[in-house]
C-alpha cells in the first residue's frame, strides 16, 4: 500500500540523464572521469528511492521536495566508491588480542617482509643454491626448532586446521581421547569439537566438566583408540574444585599405550607469561620438554604474529602431518609465511627484538609509561576541546583472544564526558569517523585504554574525538 505522498515522492526523482545534464554537475566532470560520475549518479538515485520507500507515513508528509543531486553529493558519494570495505581501525578496547578487529597487528619487520613477498617474485618453493624445487616449510622450520626446541616444525593456515591436519592424519574413522572440561567454543559460536568431528575421528569424552582424572583416560582407551587429546582451555576457566591431569602424566599414559599425544596450545607463547605481567603458565618450550608429542597453537594469539597454525613436535609424527593431501588445502600462504619467519626471526634473536612485536610490547608497557601517555592524551584533548572533558582514569586491559581470562592488567585510560551526548551517540561516532576508533563504555563514559593504542595514533587521536565535542557542544 504505497500512500499518494511516496509515489509522488518517487515520481520526482530525476533520470540519471537529466541529472548529468544539470550546469552544477558539469563542474565534477573536469575532477573525474565520466563512468564514476554516471556510478556516483546511478547509486545516489538508488539511495533516494530507497530512502522514501523506507519512510513512514509522517516523514513523507513532512518531506515537502526532494533536493536536487548537486556536485558535492557526487564528490562525496566517490570518495566513498573509493573507500574499501576493509581498513584500518583504531583500537582503544585495551583488549589487546581482539578476535574481531584483526587480533594482532603485525611488527614493523613483518610489514616489511610481507611488502616484498606481495611485490617481487620469491623463493618461496625454490632452494637457490641447487634452482630446484624447495620447500615452504624450509623458511621456519629451522627457526621453530631453535626456539622451541623440538625437533621438526610446519604451518598452516590456523590452529583450527592444525588440529583438524592432526586429527585426520592419525585418527580418521578412529577414536580421540579428550577430557570432557576441555571441549572448548572458539567464538563465532564454532565449537572446536565439531571442527574436529570434520577430521573423520570420534571424540570421546572422559571426565566431568570440572575434574578428570588419570583413570578416566585409562579406562576410555580400546582398541579403536588413536591418539590423546589435550586442549587448553584458553578462554575460559572453571575455577574452583578442578583437577585435570599433568601433560607428562597424560605422556606417560600415551606411551604406554603406543598412542600420540596431541596438545592443542590455542595462544601459545614462547615468553614466559610471568615476564609479560600474566599469570604464569607454561610456555611451548615447557610443553615441549613435557613430552607432548605434537603441539598446536597459533600464529596471531599472544605470538603476536600472522594468522596461521603453528605444529612442532617430534619428525616421526610431523613427517605424516605434512604427507597428508589434507595438508595442501591447509596451506600457508606465501604473504603469511613471510610475516610469520619475521615475527619468528625476533623471538629467535633476542628478548630486545621481540619486545618490538606489537603483542608483546603492549603486555610489557608498565604502569608508569601508560599514565604518561594518558597525561599526553588528556591533555591535548582538553587543550583543543572545551577544558575537563578528559580525565584519568586507572583501569584494567585484557589479553583477550581467549587467553588468561582471569587476568586482569592495571592500566590507564582517559574517559571522556560525552555530554551532551549520550554515551551510546557517542561511541556511535568514534567508529563513523575516519579511521573509525572502537572504544571501550564503562560507568558512563567513554574510555580510551592507552596499552592498545599505537604511537602515532595517540598524537591522531585528540583531533578525531574533538571533532565530535566540537560538533555538538
Ligand atoms: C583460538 C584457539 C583455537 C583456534 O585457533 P585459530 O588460530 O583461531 O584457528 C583452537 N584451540 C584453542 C584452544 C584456541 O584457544
């Protein structure tokens, strides 16, 4: 039931001929050529269509005449043509690994090593010194078995292929043993259980969700069982009356038995957690020595590298992993792995090399260092804004990514008062802006946590809020 004012409405809006025949839109022709413009035109007549259909009864009585399409819609609608979908955001969350907004920025040597792989042709699968064929792996295999000591290592695209890639090759139409407390949900409502169902084997659960015991996993193996599964449980926690088995009791076990026993690390971390201001937990070097046989974890979690799934373990196991034609769909692209050898090449050079990897850095920020920036911030945006918007405010930072869920890191953060905007209207704004900004809401008001912000972005940064306060005060 369209009512006479909205067809009325619809039957103004103008041709795209008549509106590149209008004298103000020649004035564009000279900036653009002219099937952007024809674009530009033909999408902003479909907004306007659009936009009357959607109307209720009341704005179409209120909406006397259409405005005309000028030379400044057309410019603004091109600009936004060109704008990918894609792109940068500015994270002030204080949630350092933010599964949504890209988990880990890349280190300036990662940038760089994706740069060149992106651009040039490369050695990717070519061994220079022979000019024969060579292998991806070949370019981090050496520099995972330095650093985590174990004896081989691949990668794939992510840690949930890892698992799948582990699964598939030793247990396909077999049986898994995992603990019942460790059937983990990775966000995204995917549930590594039903990721790992894909793989051909059956998961069979010991335990209650809280404690799971030696005998349980002893009891649970036949002869249909082929492998031990460990996961950690990453991101969440059960606290409380929990047990679960030691990883080298679960080896003990595994052996005995002729079975691998597969760790699934989620965010595995080479630093030790203690020294990053995180509770302590072990590292892959740790769980290495523990005796797991295959350890699984990934690249863009608190490695602070490229998103891929990182495997290291014993060479009669990965030897099978990377034989499986699974393997070739799971593969690491060749952008990935150069991120990935550069991230790796820091942590293998020196404690000062990985303090550079962004992850890293913003764990390591301390207290004195986050007030400062906090000082700077506030300031400047009291300085250009109407004074004692801004304030300082102690509060706490989030590994997140699903790791440590319980810990908590003292941080700073400036809250702004957004009156008289509503708290909501603002923050709405902050992601409208260019780049958008994703802030964090507490009590009220708006925060900005300095440990997630970059360098350059803290001196971006009080221009951008300011042109919000600015506009509605
Ligand atoms: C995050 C996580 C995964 C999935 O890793 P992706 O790299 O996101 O594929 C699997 N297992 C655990 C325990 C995790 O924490």
């Amino acid at each position: 039931m369209g009512s006479v004012k909205k067809n009325k409405l619809l039957r103004e809006i103008p041709s795209v001929d008549e509106v590149l025949r209008s004298p103000d839109i020649k004035k564009v022709s000279k900036e653009y050529n002219r099937s952007m413009i024809l674009r530009a035109v033909q999408l902003i007549l479909e907004d306007k269509r659009k936009t009357i259909l959607l109307m209720d009864e009341s704005m179409t009585e209120n909406l006397q005449k259409l405005q005309p399409v000028n030379a400044e819609d057309i410019r603004q609608k091109i600009i936004h043509m060109k704008e990918p979908s894609f792109k940068r955001v500015i994270n002030a969350t204080g949630i350092i690994i933010h599964t949504n907004i890209g988990r880990a920025p890349l280190s300036d040597d990662a940038v760089q090593a994706v740069t060149d792989a992106a651009r040039y042709y490369s050695n990717l699968e070519f061994d220079i010194s022979t000019g024969k064929r060579g292998q991806r792996y070949s370019h981090v295999k050496g520099l995972l078995q330095d650093i985590t000591g174990a004896e081989s290592g691949i990668v794939v695209n992510n840690n949930a292929a890892a698992v799948l890639l582990c699964l598939s090759t030793f247990a396909k139409g077999y049986e898994v043993i995992i603990s019942r407390g460790e059937m983990i949900e990775i966000g995204d409502s995917f549930r590594i259980p039903e990721i790992m169902e894909q793989s051909g084997a059956k998961l069979v659960e010991v335990g209650s969700t809280n404690r799971t015991h030696l005998e349980d996993y002893k009891n649970a193996i036949t002869k249909n069982t082929k492998m031990i599964l460990k996961v950690h449980t990453s991101n969440y926690r059960i606290v409380g009356f929990t047990s679960e088995v030691e990883l080298a009791e679960l080896n003990k076990l595994a052996k005995k038995n002729n079975l691998p026993l597969l760790l699934d690390m989620g965010s595995g971390n080479f630093i030790k957690a203690e020294e990053l201001g995180l509770k302590d937990e072990p590292t892959v070097q740790d769980e290495v020595l523990s005796g797991a046989d295959i350890i699984t974890f990934s690249g863009d979690k608190l490695l602070g590298g490229p998103q891929a799934g990182i495997i290291v373990g014993k060479n009669k196991f990965l030897d099978l992993l990377a034989k499986n034609p699974l393997n070739r769909a799971l593969r690491i692209d060749k952008l990935t792995l150069a991120a990935l050898e550069a991230t790796l090449k820091a942590y293998a050079l020196s404690e000062e090399n990985a303090a550079d990897i962004p992850v890293i850095k913003m764990l390591k920020l301390s207290e004195p260092e986050l007030k400062n920036r906090a000082e700077v911030l506030a300031q400047a945006i009291n300085d250009r804004g109407s004074s004692d918007k801004a304030e300082i405010v102690k509060d706490s930072s989030q590994v997140g990514g699903g790791a440590y869920p319980l810990n908590d890191i003292p941080t700073y953060a400036v809250a702004v008062d957004t009156a008289p905007l509503a708290v909501n209207a603002f923050e709405n704004m902050l992601r409208k802006l260019t780049p958008p900004v994703i802030a964090r809401i507490k009590n009220d008001r708006v925060l900005f946590d300095m440990r997630t912000l970059l360098d350059d972005e803290i001196e971006i940064l009080p221009n951008l809020i300011c042109s919000i306060i600015k506009k509605n005060s």
